[in-house]
C-alpha cells in the first residue's frame, strides 16, 4: 500500500527504459510520502507480472495492479509514443475508482494539456515542464483537497475552465546539481551497469522537427562539473560503475566546458567510460581526440538529411562536406562508436532530397560507421514542422501504429517503438 504511485511510461518492451526525472520526482517526494515507482515493463521482463497479447487485457492488468496498491495520487510519466496507453491506464483507474487524483507529467502532455483536458475528464492536473519546486506543494494541495488552480506550472480545470500560470522559475545548473539519484530501484545496479547521470536540460538549436526546444523553452542548461564528477565517484563506490551515460539532448554545446570535463577525466585517470549526445558541429578534431582520451566510447548524431536544402528547411543547418570529414576522423583515429540518424518523409522533402540522404547514409557505412538509422517523420504536436502540414492531417485507423485497439500484440512486434503514437497520414 502506498500514497504515492509514480507509472513510468509502458513501451511493451524488454528493453531496461527509464526517465531520470520520475526518480529525482521519488525523491523529493519520499521525503513526506510513502512512495512508490512503477514500471510494468521491468515487472513483465522479470516475471512479476505478465502481460497479454491482447491490448484491452493488458490495460485492465495494469490497471489492476495500481488499485491493488491503494495510492491517493498517481503521477504517469508521458511521452509520444506510450501516451495512447497512457491514457487508457489512467481511464480504467478512474472509472474504478474515482476517489484517486490522477497527475499527468512529462513531454507529451506539457504540449498538448489544453487538449487532454478538453477530451479527458479523468486528468486532475498536468505538470508543465520542470516540476521539481513545485510537486510537493501540488501534492499537499491535493492530500489537503485544496484549490490547485493558481499554482504556477500546473494545468488544472476549475468550473469547467482551464487554468495555467506558466511557472517562471527555471532550474538553473545549480540547481540542476542539487537533483543527483543513485537508487534506481527496482532497477539493479552492478559493477556491468551503465549508470545514467543527468547531465544537464535544454538546447539552444531550434529543428523544425523536434519538441526539445518547446519543452524546454531553448533553456540550455548543464550541470555543474564537480557534481557529474562526484555523482560518478559515488556511483563507482556504491556499485563498482565505471560506464556511464550523460543525459542531455545537446551535451557538447559549450566547447570550454566539456574541454574541462575530458581534462579532468584523463588527468584523474579514473579508468571511466561515458557516452553522450550531440551535434556534429559542435566538434572538431581537437576536442574529438579529447573526448577519445578521456573515455568517450560513443556518440549519437542526429544528421537528420543528407540534402543541403533540407538542412535549411529543418533548421538544422549543418554543413554536410565538413561533418562528413569529423565523422571520418572519429572513425579513422579514436575508439568512439557513432550512432547516427535520418528522418526521412519530412514536410517538403522531395525524392531527390531523400536520395542525398540515402546517398550519405551509404558514405557513412562504407566509411565504418555501422550503426545507422532511419525514422519516419511523425508530426509531433507543438513543432513547426507540424504546424506546416496541421491542416492536412486526419486519423487513419489502419495507418495507426501503436494504439493496438483492435490488433492482436503478436502481430505487431516488429513495429519500431521509437516512433510516434499516432501515425497521422497527409492528404
């Protein structure tokens, strides 16, 4: 039994996946509440709870689950391409029981919370954005059965209108410091583990394609130093970790400062290996051999086109000759695995355009870079690229891919689970 229930987002996956922010969220909280974290895809994986081929029967067992814990609050964590389960987990509570305050957070819901409140009645309160200087206060509110209306950064209905007061107070890199976790349980953390560190918040590009920059607000944001440092010397203490993960979406914006944290590493000779995120053109040769020697053992690049024009019609803006050469370095002289990525099917991207992309992706192959992806373009809400096509849109119920409402679960492995929610055809 529990106060508190935190949902991590449902991918019907094995995959070990997580949000960080649910853990910093535990925190905070556990220190009133009696707290809980939930994820089902974990419990499936190791046999505490099983799931259905069938989708209704998945929900009704997840379901199931929560209520039998007797929360008061269930906060669930929403991103694209879960959000459909999401929401009918958070109906089926609801209409079991409908004493329970249900609490939306995350990326998803923070962009469209007028339209979750507009077509759900069952969602007491969505958190915009960064909750963590405001989810106890909401949590009190809500134990106290107290008006939650005018707390800045959360959407609420009061007398059948919406409220929201955008929450002005930001985290900064200090404050980002404060929120280190190193008890990922249920998860189990060993020696083998790879420890995942928030490196830090925001990005200062603006793609067309990406909600990064309209979550965040274009807040770009790290870390302070001798915080990562001291998060990675504890959890090399705790769990004999030397392999870690920065979280961020834009870890190598700010040259001097990652010029800092390789010197440290190599100067330290800690033995650590990490990996990260970031723009190709925000590397050169130079700090690429840094990153080498201080344990970089890879990269993910979004490349996104191989075709100059759409480079500018994304806003991405990269030079492709220039980042075609880097790419050939890391390959040639340093031990960095690279991971890159391709979206094609973009808004107005022609055939010629996707036959540059092709073309770059096979000049990437064949200059060893082995692990290449290719994403269909999804219209996520709140981007500009999605603004362009808005218009044209409607639902397509065969071109949906991960509602499963009428379609067996075994019939649909294969589908990429990276993908957005909702396949939305354009006219």
């Amino acid at each position: 039994m529990c106060e508190i229930l935190l949902v991590n987002a449902v991918y019907f996956s094995d995959k070990d996946s997580f949000h960080i922010g649910q853990f910093i969220i535990r925190d905070i909280l556990k220190e009133t509440y009696d707290v809980e974290y939930i994820n089902f895809d974990l419990m499936n994986k190791i046999g505490k709870l099983k799931y259905s081929d069938n989708l209704e029967e998945n929900i009704r067992i997840m379901g199931d689950y929560i209520l039998s814990r007797k929360p008061k609050v269930v906060g669930f964590y929403t991103i694209c391409n879960a959000f459909v389960i999401t929401l009918l987990t958070a109906k089926y509570i609801n209409e079991k029981n409908k004493n329970i305050r249900i609490i939306f957070g995350g990326p998803h819901a923070s962009i469209v919370y007028r339209e979750c409140f507009e077509n759900f009645d069952f969602i007491d309160a969505i958190c915009i954005g960064e909750s963590e200087k405001y989810i106890k206060i909401l949590i009190d509110k809500m134990m106290r059965e107290e008006d939650i209306s005018l707390l800045p950064g959360v959407a609420s209905v009061k007398n059948g209108k919406i409220h929201y007061i955008k929450n002005q107070n930001i985290l900064t890199d200090e404050d980002l410091s404060n929120y280190t976790v190193f008890d990922f349980s249920p998860f189990t953390l060993s020696e083998e583990s790879e420890f995942n560190i928030e490196g830090g918040r925001g990005c200062p590009f603006g793609c067309s394609f990406c909600t990064t920059s309209t979550f965040w607000g274009r807040k770009y944001r790290v870390k302070k130093l001798n915080s990562i440092f001291e998060e990675m010397d504890k959890a090399n203490k705790l769990y004999g970790i030397k392999d870690f993960a920065i979280q961020h979406d834009m870890f190598t914006a700010d040259r001097d400062y990652i010029i800092k944290f390789c010197k440290h590493l190599i100067e330290n000779r800690k033995n650590y290996t990490w990996k990260c995120s970031c723009r190709i053109d925000t590397l050169d040769n130079e700090l690429i051999d840094f990153m080498d020697m201080s344990g970089c053992k890879s990269i993910y690049l979004g490349l996104e086109s191989g075709s100059k024009r759409m480079q500018k019609v994304m806003n991405k803006n990269l030079n492709l000759s220039n980042a075609l050469t880097k790419i050939k370095h890391i390959i040639l002289n340093t031990n960095i695995k690279l991971t890159t990525s391709f979206i094609f099917c973009l808004p107005d991207e022609t055939i010629e355009d996707f036959r540059e992309t092709i073309k770059l992706m096979e000049n990437l192959f064949k200059s060893g870079v082995t692990n290449i992806q290719l994403h269909k373009f999804m219209p996520l809400p709140g981007t500009a690229d999605t603004e362009k096509i808005i218009n044209r849109m409607y639902f397509d119920e065969k071109a949906t891919e991960m509602t499963y409402l009428n379609i067996n679960l075994k019939e649909i492995k294969n589908i990429i689970m990276e993908d957005c929610i909702i396949n939305l055809a354009t006219k």
